[in-house]
C-alpha cells in the first residue's frame, strides 16, 4: 500500500504541486492524468523518493520513505522511466540484473538467486529470446519490456511508470498494455502509471487520479472518473466518453478544443 | 578469470621491459642470489636504473586508465578523459609554477615540480566539485562538462603567461616537462605517487556497479538504490587523485585515459566490474609498452613518452569513431 498525504513541492518559488493526497492499494494499477506541467513527473519522483516533498509524505506499507536508504526504498518500488539509454555497450541480461543493485552488497557480485529471478522476469515480459542481444539495437518497444523486466527484478512488488508508452508506435503500445495487465494478473503486481494517453489508461487502471496545476481534480474508479465534463477540465478539450464493446473499456474520442 | 589474463600480461611486461635498453641484461643473472648485489651489475642496472621507470610507466598507465573509464561512467560521454575536468591542465599549472620559481627547491628527495603539480591538480579538483555541489541534486554532466572546458582554457591560459614571462632555460624544463616523461630515476617519487594513487583504489573498489547505474542516468541509477550523490563524489575525488598523482610523476600523458578504456571495453564488454580493474592493468601495460618504444625506438634518442602514447593513439582513436559513424 502506497499512501501520498498532502504532498506539496515547489522548483524555488515555482509551486508544481500542492497538498496532494491520494492511497494506491496493494495490488491495483492507479493512473495518474493530467496536461503537461501538471507535476504527474514530479510526484512520481516524490513516490519514487528521489525527491523530498516540501510539505507531506509518502509512506510504503505504513513506513514514511524519507526514513528508509536509497536501497530500501529500491527494493520496495521501481521506476520505469518513458525512455532508457545506455552510454555504454550493455547486454539485454547486464540490463536486467542490474535490477538486482540494491538487493546486492558493495562488493557482492549476482549469484545463482538472482540469475534465476533475472531469467524469471525476462520470461515473464516475454524478452528471454533477447538476453544476450545488446540493449542498444533493440526496438523501443523491446526495451521498454526489458527495462520492466529489470524493473521487475528490483522489486516485484510495486512499479511507477512514468509515460511507458510515450515514444513507442501503437502496436508497441498495445503490447506494454497487455503486458502490464498480464503482469497484473498474474503477480499482483501494484502499479502507479502516469500518461497522456487516456485509452492506455482506460484499458489499463482500474483508478485515475487527475490533477490539474498541482491539485487534484478528480479520483475514484475509472468508470466514475473518465467523464467528458473532467476531460473537458482537465485538458479543455471537448470530448466523447464511450464503452468501445471491441476494446471492452472506456475509449475517450476528442471532438474540438473547449 | 579476464581480470587474471590482463595481470598476467602486465606481470610478463613489468618483467621483460627492464631487460631491454642500452646494455643488455640477463633476467637470470638479476635475480641470481649467489653474487652479492653490489657486485651483481644487471641486478644493479635491472632494480636501480630500469625498474623504477617501469614501475612509475606503470601506475601512470594505470591512474590514467582508470580515471579515463570513471569520468566517461560519470559525465555519460564516451569522449571524456582524465584531461576533460582540468585536473591535469591545474597539476601542469603547477609544475611550471615550480619550475619557474622554486627550480632548486627539494624535499626528501622529491623535488618541487610533482609536489606543486600535485597540488595544482587538487586546485582544479577543488574548484571542480565546487560547481558539483553547488547544485542541490546530484550535478548536470553538461555544467560539469563545461566548467571543465572552461577551466581548462583559463589555466591553459595562465600556462602560456607563466611561459611568456619566464627566461629561455626555464621555458625549454617546461616544454619538455608538457611533453611527458617517465625518466623517473629512484624510488622516493613512486612511493609518494602511491599515496594518493592508493586513496583513489580505495575509492575504485566502491564505485563498479554504481558506475554501471549512473551510465543509464543519475534518476534510473537513483531509482534502482544508488546514493547518486555520494557515488559522484567518490568517482569525482578518486579520479581527480588519480590524474594529479600520474600528472605529477610524468607530466601529462595524453590518450591513455580514452584509448585504454574504450579499447578494453571492446574486449569485455561493458560491465565496469571488469572494464575499471582491466583498464588499470592494460593501461600498465600499455604505458610500459610505449614507454619502451620511447626508449628504444631512436636509441640512444630517447623520445618523449607522450609522443610515442599520441602517434599510437590518435590514429586508434580516429579509426574508433569511423568506424562507430559508419
């Protein structure tokens, strides 16, 4: 259980959030909406606890995460960030058993345990076939699956995506969409997703919490929460909310600017 | 297993090179027990006049390789080198400072020159992690980058005036000091080098992994357990008194600290966990290696070393990058 109390944070006198507070039980995909600049990355930072809130806190499992190392706070939550670059030649496997860094000792190198959680997660995002490719030649949308791989090797319990989808085509969007949903299922995996894409989230979370220049706008079950009156003042957009019975979730069409 | 095939080779060089110069020497005869050492001529000439060099080539080679891999992890481009921050531009800064004003001046057989270069090279370093920790969180590579250009062209240009102001001989022991030498000639300057060399191993030891995590950022290495901030510090710290220790014993050596570890790289991969201890053997090696061709190639000329490291490495270089444009 993830729980974000009054959260509030400024870059020097500019506010990015203030008093946000929302809970993301265990075991449930939350989506965070909002326009560019609303502070969906910053807050993401914040749960990930590299970056200190102004005002607030975040607690993991009732703990605050400005009590817990770096490491402690690594084995409990991992980030997916929109894209990955490595500067240096890195295998598909290095990637993923990277994952394992904070569950390692300074000078202890992976053993048997975490060779066998690597080859785990790679199977399970279905990249196993990849392992000993370079990271570098793969396509965006294999490495975005490694890189939840690797993220599922550092903490299998709670993941923040920040924009997974972003730069991927819509094939590779639709695969990280059945994945994370498949990952969902079958691990119980926790997840706090933030994106622009409002299908992606529809198809995806079964919460959203929508925040606007900071603030919360509106939170609770997608269903109640994806209406064309918050769209509308989330991004000034006038827009169609409908069942897709194809899709089988929420798809929102865009009409015009409001 | 790899890490033992690179100590290998430099064990073999460390070994070898002493034995070839101007008079032949015998490796038996050097380490024979049975005549006595103020009798035995090749022991004499092997442990006395070559091996110091070897060994000062040696943790030069080293210092520079493995600061060239930790400030390519650090600053995230695969172009930087121990010269990139101005560390090694301040410990020259140094050094004619000393040459210049204090050219007779000694302590405990160390003369000015390595103890001022040493303290140049810390200068920079100091005025280096100012502009790091004057940011809350962690440090930009490109402000990094850029302060260390622009420190560089500053203390290039305090170099050049020092140069300008000083007499003809003064001038000549600078630029033959800027081109790079390992005529070190006793023990006392390796054993004063190994003190901040030793502190930066110590660092060296830490960093591997961390490194492998900053390369994919500092927010992917900070989210996956990094304490970004510290580890940036110990690879600022242990780099910096790398290159100021080699700096002060040779002068500047250019393209050890870019071609060794990119050279090692493609032989291991990318893992710092082998790439850092395998660059510091190769880079070992490597710098015996051209230092002997330094010695040897237009014997009794000797060349300067720095010469011999660019002729070999410039050239490796340019053919790394076409063929990574390609």
């Amino acid at each position: 259980m993830l729980r974000i109390s009054n959260v509030a944070f400024a870059y020097g006198d500019h506010p990015i959030l203030h008093d946000v507070s929302f809970a993301v039980p265990r075991g449930r995909i939350v989506g965070l909406l909002g326009p560019n600049g609303s502070g969906k990355t910053t807050l993401l930072r914040i749960i990930a606890g590299t970056l200190p809130p102004d005002r607030g806190h975040v607690e993991i499992d009732g703990v605050p995460v400005t009590s817990l190392s770096r490491r402690a706070i690594a084995r409990r939550i991992a980030v997916v960030p929109q894209e990955t670059h490595s500067t240096f030649d890195f295998t598909v496997e290095d990637i993923v058993l990277m994952g394992r860094y904070p569950h390692l000792g300074a000078f202890e190198l992976e053993g048997p345990d975490d060779r066998a959680i690597a080859r785990d997660v790679l199977q399970a995002t279905g990249t196993l076939a990849l392992a000993p490719r370079r990271f570098a030649t793969l396509s965006g949308g294999e490495k975005q699956r490694v890189v939840i791989a690797g993220a599922l090797a550092q903490a299998s319990d709670a993941l923040l995506l920040d924009e997974p989808t972003a730069s991927l085509d819509l094939g590779a969007q639709l695969d990280i969409a059945a994945l994370l949903t498949r990952l969902h299922r079958d691990r119980g995996t926790t997840m706090v997703v933030c994106t622009h894409d409002l299908n992606f989230a529809a198809s995806l979370c079964s919460e959203l919490v929508l925040i606007r220049q900071g603030r919360i706008l509106a939170q609770g079950a997608t269903a109640d929460v994806l209406t064309p009156a918050n769209v509308s003042a989330l991004y000034d957009v006038q827009a169609d909310v409908v069942f897709h019975p194809g899709a089988k979730h929420l798809t929102v069409v865009p009409i015009a600017r409001a | 297993m790899t890490i033992s095939a690179f100590g290998a080779l430099l064990a073999a060089v460390c070994l070898l090179a002493p034995l070839v110069g101007s008079t032949h020497i015998s490796l038996a005869r050097a380490f024979s027990r049975s005549v006595p050492f103020a009798d035995n001529v090749d022991a004499q000439i092997f442990f006395i006049a070559r091996l110091p060099r070897v060994i000062g080539a040696a943790l030069v080679g080293a210092g520079l390789a493995a600061a060239g891999v930790v400030f390519q992890a650090l600053l995230r481009n695969p172009l930087a080198a121990p010269e990139t921050l101005g560390v090694s531009i301040g410990a020259s800064v140094g050094a004619v400072v000393a040459i210049t004003l204090l050219p007779a001046f000694s302590i405990g057989g160390i003369s000015a020159v390595p103890v001022a270069s040493f303290t140049g090279s810390l200068g920079a370093l100091a005025i280096v992690y100012g502009l790091s920790a004057a940011r809350r969180r962690g440090m930009s590579s490109t402000v990094l980058l850029l302060g260390g250009v622009v420190l560089t062209s500053f203390l290039g240009a305090i170099l050049t005036l020092i140069q300008y102001l000083s007499d003809f001989t003064q001038t000549f022991r600078t630029v033959r000091w800027l081109m790079g030498s390992l005529d070190v000639g006793s023990y006392p300057p390796i054993v004063a080098a190994l003190v901040p060399l030793a502190i930066a191993g110590v660092g060296y030891a830490m960093l591997p992994r961390a490194l492998d995590l900053m390369s994919l950022g500092p927010d992917a290495a900070a989210a996956r357990g990094v304490d970004v901030v510290r580890a940036e510090r110990v690879a600022l710290v242990s780099a910096s008194l790398s290159t100021g220790a080699a700096v002060s014993l040779a002068g500047p050596i250019g393209f050890i600290g870019i071609v060794v570890p990119h050279l090692v790289r493609l032989m291991v991969g990318a893992d710092h966990r082998l790439v850092l201890p395998a660059s510091a053997l190769f880079g070992a090696a490597f710098l015996i290696g051209c230092d002997l061709i330094a010695r040897t190639a237009f014997a009794p000329l000797e060349l300067p070393v720095g010469i011999v490291t660019a002729m070999i490495g410039g050239p490796f270089f340019l053919w790394l990058l076409f063929r990574r444009t390609r």
